[in-house]
C-alpha cells in the first residue's frame, strides 16, 4: 500500500512518539511505501500566541503541503497520530480531498477533555464528556491556563459541531475497550471507532525476573502516582529495592526520596535497550497510575518481557490485567494497598514465577507485531471502502471557510 503516516512531536519524549516510529517500520518491513509526515512542537516558540491559536483551528499551510504529497504520491491511506496543535484537523480535509482515506490513532482523550487526561486536580474528571466543553476554560484545565483551554475547547467544538470528525475521519483507532466507551459517549460515531492495541516489535526474548527488584518505567508525573508509589516504599522500610527509570516534573521528589528512603534507586531516563533488560531482570513492574491512562506502552513491554505487574485497579489497567494471573490490581492512591500487594508477592516468589509465562502469553496473544501488522491492514481496507463509498468527501464547508 501507499501510506502517509504523520505525527506532531511533543517537546518531552513520550509513548506516542514511540508508536509512530514503531508502526512505520512494522509497515515498511512488510513491503508497503510509508512517506512520513512529521512537525515538531518547538517550532512553537517561533510563532506568537495568535499565530499557534489561529494554527490549532486550522494551518493553511500544512493543509497545502500535506494535500500536495498525498497528490503526488498517490497515496491511498492517510493515518495520523497526534495533529495537536501544529498540524490542526485540516489534514484530514487535505487527505481526504486528495484521494486519501483518513484514520485516526486516539491516543489520549483530547477530543472529548481539553486537558487530554479526564483528570484535574489530582482526581478524575468527566465533566467535558458529552457536552461543549466550558467546564475545563473555567478551570483553566491545560496548563493552569484558561486562555489556552479555551482554544483547544473552541476547536474541537466547532470540529465536533461541523460534522469533521464524523465525516472527515473514516476510522479512530483506539487503544482499549475502556477508551471506546470513553469516546462514544463524548460523541464519536460507534461505527467508526475500532480497537487495534499498541504491540511491542522484534519479540523480545523473555527476561529471567531474578534480578531482585521491583520496577517502575514511566513519566514522573502526580497523575502517574508517583506520591502513592514513594509512600509505599517508605511503609515498605527497605525490605524490597525498588528502580525507578524516567524522568519529569516530579524528578526532584524521587531524587529526595532515593537518598532518604531505603531500597529505592533512581535511574533516571536510560535507552530502550537497558530498559527492556531491567523490565526483563525484575520481579514485577509497578504501575500506580491514579488516571485512566491510554494504553501504555510500558505494561506492553513488560509482558513482552514475562513481567508481572501491580498496577492501580482503574481505566484500562483493570481491563490490561488478569488480576492473580498476569499480575495484581490494588486500590488507586493509596499507599498501603500497594505495600500489602507488593509485600505478598515478594514472599510469594513461585506465584510470581507461575505468572511469568502468563504475562508473556499475554503478548504473543494481544500485543505482537505481526497480528498488529493484520489489525492494520483490515483497519485501512475499511477505511479505503468508506472513503470510496463517500458521495462527497466531506459533508462541512471549514476547507473553504478557513
């Protein structure tokens, strides 16, 4: 197939970054033409705030280069990861004016929450879900700011109310059921809205979980539960090591706490090689997440590796996770649930051996490459068929309005 594949980077590293990368080689190593679309989030310090603004709603010149290489290269599927905020959904009326099916990956809940997470203040929010988002402009929801909530709020309603993501887009990717629930009822079309998981590439060898340590891989951000996490391991005195591998906002909070409190060590961020072989060596991966979360990426890695993991009982964890098979499910922010499940299984090393094969069945099963390559292209045949039975390519006037 002849596939343009885009993504807007962040200016922090993150798991969608990894997703794009991972997809276009899956999909070149099995003989399809991938042209790459790619802006990058720095270039917003070269532009004024009305200029990022007028950018989030619709680029005009994104639109054109991208409607141009669509054009010339013929290309039959278009499939976006993040288009926020520099690519804007005006990619989707360039692709599909120019022959290309649209899909969409969700890998956060942006077009139903400003603030992309359904969490604010330290506790899950779904006041936004359903309904015109002006609770999250009156919290000020994305980055404590009410200007820039309101022009993410802004855009995406006027997308939603000018049908672009029911007619533009031919298919949403979501990454877990919970999500696809998420998003129906915040307003996109069921019928468009398919479930591919993220996967993991090159089939890891499986890790041997004897290197005598718990793990946390991740962002160190509040809404991942680093705050429950470190209290867990205060309560815990030592008797279990715990590695920490990432770096954030809360990077100063581990630091302190890897020289106060015993058995933590800090690692920060390290390559993906060394991560995978610390995922592989430990026990368990600990996963305190206190929001919904997308899909992450590290759990799928963990299972790749045979890792069992103890992970917050919420959102898509609940539905990721065999609890008391391919690992455990403990009480969302709160310190002492975390040291009681971790403590158990630590004393317990045959449970936790017996759930290793189970972890890693649980990637062969869901999370491999090749089925991801399979979910794919029926995914894109779907997507093509839509476009093709379309009368028109888009039922909203926004390509000649902007």
């Amino acid at each position: 197939m002849r596939l343009l594949i885009a993504h807007n980077f962040y200016q922090q590293p993150g798991g969608e970054d990894q997703v794009f990368a991972a997809e276009c080689e899956l999909l070149r190593s099995h003989g399809h033409h991938v042209h790459e679309y790619v802006v990058h989030n720095d270039d917003l310090h070269h532009q004024s705030h009305l200029g990022i603004a007028a950018c989030t709603f619709w680029n005009h010149r994104v639109y054109r280069e991208l409607g141009r290489i669509v054009r010339d290269q013929s290309i039959e599927v278009a499939h976006f990861h993040n288009t926020f905020p520099l690519m804007s959904p005006s990619v989707y009326f360039a692709a599909r004016k120019n022959g290309a099916a649209v899909v969409q990956t969700l890998h956060n809940f942006r077009l139903i929450c400003p603030a992309a997470t359904l969490f604010r203040n330290g506790k899950l929010c779904e006041e936004c879900v359903g309904r015109t988002p002006w609770p999250a402009v009156v919290h000020g929801c994305y980055r404590n700011s009410r200007s820039i909530t309101a022009v993410i709020a802004a855009m995406t309603s006027v997308h939603h109310a000018a049908g672009t993501y029911a007619d533009a887009v031919d298919r949403f990717i979501v990454l877990t059921e919970f999500a696809k629930n998420k998003f129906m009822a915040g307003g996109l079309p069921a019928g468009q809205v398919v479930l591919k998981p993220n996967f993991v590439p090159n089939n890891p060898s499986p890790g041997t979980g004897t290197g005598g340590y718990a793990v946390y891989v991740g962002r160190l951000a509040m809404e991942k539960g680093i705050e429950t996490m470190l209290q867990a391991w205060k309560g815990l005195a030592g008797r279990i090591p715990l590695k920490i591998i990432g770096d954030g906002l809360l990077r100063p909070l581990v630091e302190r706490a890897s020289k106060e409190i015993p058995g933590i060590q800090w690692l920060g961020r390290l390559p993906m090689e060394q991560v995978m072989h610390h995922l592989g060596e430990a026990a368990m991966l600990i996963f305190p997440s206190i929001w919904y979360e997308g899909q992450p990426r590290t759990m799928v890695e963990a299972f790749a590796k045979g890792t069992p993991i103890v992970a917050s009982n919420l959102g898509s964890m609940v539905e990721m996770i065999a609890d008391g098979r391919t690992g455990r499910l403990f009480t969302p922010g709160d310190p002492a649930a975390l040291a009681q499940t971790v403590e158990q299984l630590w004393q317990n090393p045959s449970q936790l051996a017996s759930m290793r094969p189970l972890a890693r069945l649980e990637y062969q099963k869901h999370y491999s490459a090749d089925q991801n390559h399979q979910m794919l292209m029926g995914i894109y045949a779907d997507a093509i068929r839509r476009r093709q039975e379309s009368s028109h390519p888009v039922r909203s006037g926004l390509a000649t309005t902007f």
